[in-house]
C-alpha cells in the first residue's frame, strides 16, 4: 500500500503495482525461524489491463453441489 501511495503521489494513477507472493521470515528467540510472507513489487501495470473480479452474488452461489 505505500508503493501504491507513492505512485499516487508522483501521479502515475493509471496504473496498478503488480507484485509477486515470496517467502521471508525473522528469527524469533522463544520460536527460532518464523516464516512471513511478502509481497515483492515487480514492476506496474495499466488499469485499463487489470481484470475486475465477478463480487455479484449469482457468482458467489455458483458452486456446485455434489450428490
């Protein structure tokens, strides 16, 4: 969020960060080594390329129930 803030701020609105899930951690003195996720900018892309997930309730209630 504060990437995106920046990107704001220095008026690149029309796009979105895109970034990738990688795995980091800390060590911990009780716990030892504590995974955490992080979330690693890669580069940007234009609003107009982002897709718009489907949040419609039709869509939510769409699974399939099996018999």
């Amino acid at each position: 969020m504060q990437h995106y803030s920046r990107m704001l701020r220095h008026g690149d609105a029309d796009s979105y960060p895109t970034v990738k899930l990688a795995p980091s951690g800390y060590e911990d003195k009780r716990y030892g080594w504590v995974n955490k996720p992080v979330f690693a900018i890669m580069g940007r892309t234009p609003k107009a390329m982002a897709e718009m997930p489907d949040t419609s309730v039709a869509k939510d209630m769409d699974d399939g129930i099996p018999f």
